[in-house]
C-alpha cells in the first residue's frame, strides 16, 4: 500500500477493481479545504483513459507491471502464441488482447509483452518494421498534383496506403503507432 502523495508518472496502480497506470498527476492545496491529488489514468486492461481524484494522504495499492522480450512463433485461430527466450515457456494470447499490433508481426519476431504475474496487459512491437509487400494494386499516373496513394497489402495480411511507385515484393518501413508507410526499405 502506498499514499496518494507517494503516486508518480508511470506507476501501476489496483483500484476500484481496476488495474490503472498514472499518466499524470498532481497534488493540490486549495485556499480553503483539504489538499487533494487529481490523477489522470490508463486502465491497462481495457485501455481506457479517465481522472479520479483521491484525497491526499488516502492508501491505494501498488501492483508490479512486468515487460518482458518474447518472440512471436505463430497464430493459431484466434489467438497468438509466444515463446519466452530465457525459460522457453509458451503463452498464447487472444488476438483481442494483441490488438492492431498484429499486423505488423511476423514469425520469429521479437516483441515486448507487458505482465502482471500471468496476465498478459498488452504486446508493443518497435516504433518501425520492415515488411514485404505480398499485394499491391497497380499504379494509375495521372492527376498527381498531391501525394497519391494507393492500397497494399502486407506480408502479414494488413493493409496499408502506400505512393504508386510501390510495387509487389518491394520492402517497406512502417511506422506501427500510426500504420503508415514511411520509406522503401532495402
């Protein structure tokens, strides 16, 4: 257990029946009154973003968040099964649980899991990824005055927007946060 003046900025937090990290927080004295700390928080399991505010001093319990390197091996239906490198145990988590991230993985590739004991939070996979083109439509010169796109569809089965010049079996840089195409890859 700990204070509500002890909270900090990437803390996790077990509250209301809710796992919630901080995201910022700030303690406040008013003129009159007692002091109190507004939180702004992330509950880790449905993602969703809310403010509380606590009286200061008030108990909440802190919870231990794991990240760990794992390796994607393969998915099997509805779920995504990885593999720890160091005790080579296998989890399987729910393609809900994996979220948009899941395209943007391929086997044998090394992502981060979050952990609190053996419940998997969420997956992060690197800012950027290489990926192959599988399908691309072909381009259509013509009124380009502005940057045109057109469709692709990744190695990994997601789809994408990519320029014209972008051909079938190319390679292309991803950026994961946002799931668009930021250069061609050698």
């Amino acid at each position: 257990m700990i204070s509500t003046n002890d909270l900090k900025v990437g803390l996790a937090i077990e509250y209301d029946g809710g796992l919630l990290e901080i995201l910022e927080w700030a303690h406040i004295k008013p003129g009159k009154g007692p002091a109190f700390v507004r939180a702004k928080l992330k509950n880790l399991r449905t993602g969703a973003i809310f403010e509380r505010t606590f009286r200061a001093g008030e108990k909440v319990q802190d919870v231990r968040i794991e990240e760990k390197e794992v390796q994607f091996l393969y998915s099997a239906g509805d779920d995504f099964v990885f593999m720890d490198g160091e005790t080579f145990e296998q989890m399987s988590v729910p393609k809900a649980k994996v979220g948009k991230v899941a395209g943007f993985m391929k086997e044998n590739d090394t992502v981060k899991v979050t952990l609190n004991g053996d419940e998997v939070l969420g997956i992060a996979v690197p800012i950027h990824v290489v990926l192959k083109i599988a399908k691309a439509e072909p381009g259509v010169r013509g009124n380009t005055a502005s940057t045109a796109t057109k469709s692709a569809t990744l190695e990994t089965g997601a789809v994408i927007n990519v320029p014209l010049f972008v051909e079938e079996g190319d390679k292309v840089k991803i950026d994961t946060r946002t799931g668009e195409y930021v250069e061609r890859a050698k």
